[in-house]
C-alpha cells in the first residue's frame, strides 16, 4: 500500500511537471498574458484590462524568455511591426519593466509632436475630432476629455484623447530621428503616457510581442475578487481585438 501511494505521489509530480512545462512553452513562444495597471492606452485600453500577447509577432530575443534568460542572441526569426501596432516592450530604461504603446515610428522616420498633433517624416498624421468623453477623475468629479481619430500613412486607425489645450511639453517636442533597429511609441492617452518621447527609442531587442485581443475586464476591483464580477466586469470588451 505504501509503494502505491508514492508511486501514485511521483505520477502527481511528474503530471504537475509536465503541466508547468507546457504552459513555459506557450507562454514563450505562442502567446502570454498581460494586463493594464495604468491609464497611458486610454481609451484604447483600459485600466484592469487583460490581454494575450503573440509572441511570435515580431520572432523572439531575450526578453521572449522568462526573466529575460540570456539564451537568445539578437533577435530570431524576426519581422518588422508595422506601424499603429500596439506593443509590449521592456522600457529602456531598465531592460526589465513591461510597457505596452503604440508603435508610431519605424526606423528611419522622423518623428514629432506640434501643438498636440503627430507629425511623421514632415507630414500631420490626418486626426478627426470626435465628441468629447466625459470621465470621472479618482475624487469622483466630471471632466471632458477630447478624442481624435488619428489615420497613419498605412490607414491603420484609432482613437486617441487628450485633456488639456496643446501647450504642455509632450505636446510640443523636437523631431525624432528613428535609428536603425530602434523603434517609437507614444501612448493613446497622449498627455498622460510616459513613452518615446520621454525615454527614447525602443531597441528591436526589447520588443517582446505585439497586442492581440482581450480575454478579460474588470473596474474598480481585483480580478480574483469573483464576487465582485457581477457588477465590475466590462462585459462589452471580453473577447475584443485591439485596434
């Protein structure tokens, strides 16, 4: 009886093993999962948003590895994003913080910010004024924020917003040069996103997949806190592709 029982213990070990391992693989290489812990992607993304990431999007590097495991040089199996993806890199910075934008800038472009609107290689970004959104701020007040869609030069489309009058310093930067293997990204909420135009370019390497789709959404509360679903899941968003 003692020899079935640990036999039986070693099957369960192996069972959970193999579990694990499986679920490294996918999450390496297929896709993982990611959520929103900020406001920069607004309205695009949200808050307490979750989401699965290709990972084969643009091939794999180091950063495609859990922890960043040095086993990957350079970049393999590589293609190029395409701009208005929304990506999730390590910041710069730090080679080690997720940070998901908008891609705007592909190497070689030139790339600036005037009075509010997106310039790319010279040229305004076409952006159509929508109505205004009026959101509560954390104290519970009222306020309207306006919105845009922007249009790039591949007709790629979004929604971007911002709230103040077009004078504040990420409103109005100098031209960026992309370098080659480096890459721009600026956040949909534009006035509030720390992006390229604060810590500069992303290097190929840091790209770590591009955003595809929803699996879950939930306001002002924990997604392990089930009880609460019924009446803080965002129901409308599960299941929804990223624009």
């Amino acid at each position: 009886m003692k020899k079935n029982s640990t036999n039986e213990f070693f099957e369960n070990c192996k069972t959970i093993i193999f579990a694990i391992f499986i679920a490294l693989i996918i999450r390496t290489f297929a896709a993982e999962p990611f959520n929103i812990p900020s406001g920069s992607m607004i309205p695009t993304l949200l808050i307490g948003d979750y989401l699965f990431v290709s990972k084969y999007s643009y091939g794999y590097s180091r950063h495609s590895l859990p922890f960043s495991l040095p086993l990957i040089s350079g970049r393999i199996l590589y293609t190029k994003p395409v701009l208005g993806d929304v990506a999730v890199f390590k910041t710069p910075t730090d080679n080690k913080t997720d940070f998901i934008k908008r891609i705007v800038g592909l190497p070689g472009d030139r790339v600036q910010v005037k009075n509010g609107t997106l310039y790319i290689n010279g040229k305004n970004i076409q952006r159509k004024r929508l109505p205004d959104a009026i959101l509560k701020d954390f104290n519970g007040n009222s306020k309207a924020v306006i919105r845009y869609e922007e249009t790039l030069p591949n007709g790629r489309k979004y929604i971007v917003q911002e709230d103040d009058t077009n004078k504040g310093w990420l409103d109005n930067t100098p031209e960026f040069i992309v370098p080659k293997e480096h890459f721009f990204a600026m956040g949909d909420n534009r006035d509030n996103s720390s992006d390229s135009r604060v810590f500069g370019y992303i290097p190929i390497n840091n790209l770590v997949g591009r955003a595809e789709f929803l699996f879950f959404s939930i306001k002002n509360s924990s997604a392990w806190k089930f009880w609460n679903w019924h009446s803080s899941v965002r129901v409308k968003r599960l299941f929804t592709g990223i624009k």
